[in-house]
C-alpha cells in the first residue's frame, strides 16, 4: 500500500529559524529516502538523497531517518527567504521499481523576512 | 548534471484537442514518467516507461496515453483534450532503481 503523510502547511517562520518539516509512512519496504524543493511554477529538484537510519548534512540541510518510527524529517537552518517553497519527501522500496517513487504531498514553507 | 526537458512551458489548449507534450533527457536514464500534479492532490503518476517501446499505466492512465520511441525522449498525448485536463505537467527520468529527476514542467490549460 501506497501511503506518505506529510502536513501541507502552510509553514510560516521568520527568517533565522530552523525549520523541521516532517513525513510519516506506513510501509516498512522503503528503504530510499529523499527530499525535493519545488518552487511555485517550477520543477520538483531534488535535495537530499538518503538509504539508512541516521542523519545526512549537506550545508543549512539535515535529513534524518527514522526506520524504527517510519519518520523521516528535514531541518534547515538558519532559513532564509529563498527557503520559500514546497518541499516534498519521496520514498522507493529496496529493490524496485520502475513503477517510481512515492510521495508526499508537500509542505508549503514560508520564510517571513 | 542531469537535465530534463519538456517541450512548452505553458501550452493553451480548446476542448477536443489532440495535445502532444515531450519530454527529452541527457542522462541516459532507463525510466521515464509522467506525473500530474493538481493542489491538494499532489503528484500523480500517469504513464512509465522502463525501456523503449515499453510502457506502463500509472495511477490516473484514463485519457492519457504516451510513446517511447527513443531512450531519452517520452512523449505524453491527450487523445481528446477536457477541461479537467488542465493541469501541471511534470516529466521525470531515473536509472532503473533510483531517485527521479524531474523536468521544468507544462502548465496545461483546456478552454
């Protein structure tokens, strides 16, 4: 069964803050996890690219797993206002398949100068 | 870097309309996919391809259907354009089992 929840927001924070956005899933086969940005008008991009329990940094960004929880989050630290998108998590089973990835809905992030 | 490219980036259309949208990619990718993506509703897979010639239906197959003739190019055609159509249109490619990377997107619109 195909299911990622992620609250759609919107987030609305001032700018400076750290920023947690957070999805939940109930599949224990999903073993790939990332996280993309997508700006009004615009493409998803991708972001952040993980496979294990733990946590990933790649600059203000922080992806953490949970596999025990089924929780994956995203932090981005001192946030500014070009942080301003919707960020969907996505997700793909160990092993497979070309049907894709599964995604959120996205989280509608504002960053409030 | 992987580039991903869709014909139109906005594409105004009558009701009745045979719509062709293409996408191209660089990167050697053996998937390819159509999504469509509505607020509140997220992204929706329409149609994949795996290999050329090879397809597969998606979640919302109904009024689509595609054409994967060569390795970077996935065509997605509306037979018959409805007003329910209108929509963003976002073509995606990946290597067989990993993240996708996603074109600019086609905002659709059916008078």
């Amino acid at each position: 069964q195909k299911e990622v929840e992620q609250d759609p927001g919107p987030l609305s924070v001032p700018e400076g803050a750290i920023v947690s956005l957070n999805c939940t899933y109930s599949n224990s086969a999903f073993q790939y996890f990332m996280w993309y940005r997508q700006y009004s008008r615009k493409g998803p991009e991708l972001l952040m690219y993980t496979y294990s329990s733990g946590n990933k940094e790649d600059g203000r960004f922080t992806a953490q797993v949970d596999k025990s929880s089924k929780y994956i989050s995203l932090f981005i630290r001192d946030s500014q206002p070009s942080d301003s998108a919707t960020y969907l998590c996505a997700m793909i089973a160990s092993g497979g398949g070309a049907d894709g990835l599964t995604f959120g809905k996205g989280t509608h992030l504002i960053i409030q100068p | 870097d992987v580039k991903v490219t869709q014909s139109s980036r906005y594409l105004v259309k009558r009701t009745g309309e045979k719509v062709f949208l293409e996408c191209v990619q660089d990167m050697d990718h053996e998937n390819m996919f159509w999504y469509r993506q509505d607020p509140g509703l997220g992204l929706r897979l329409i149609y994949f391809s795996y290999d050329v010639k090879m397809k597969e239906k998606g979640d919302i197959p109904e009024g689509y259907s595609v054409s994967r003739e060569k390795k970077e190019r996935f065509s997605l055609i509306l037979e018959s354009a409805s007003t329910n159509q209108t929509s963003m249109y976002l073509c995606a490619s990946s290597r067989r089992t990993d993240t996708q990377y996603f074109g600019p997107g086609t905002r659709l619109t059916v008078l």
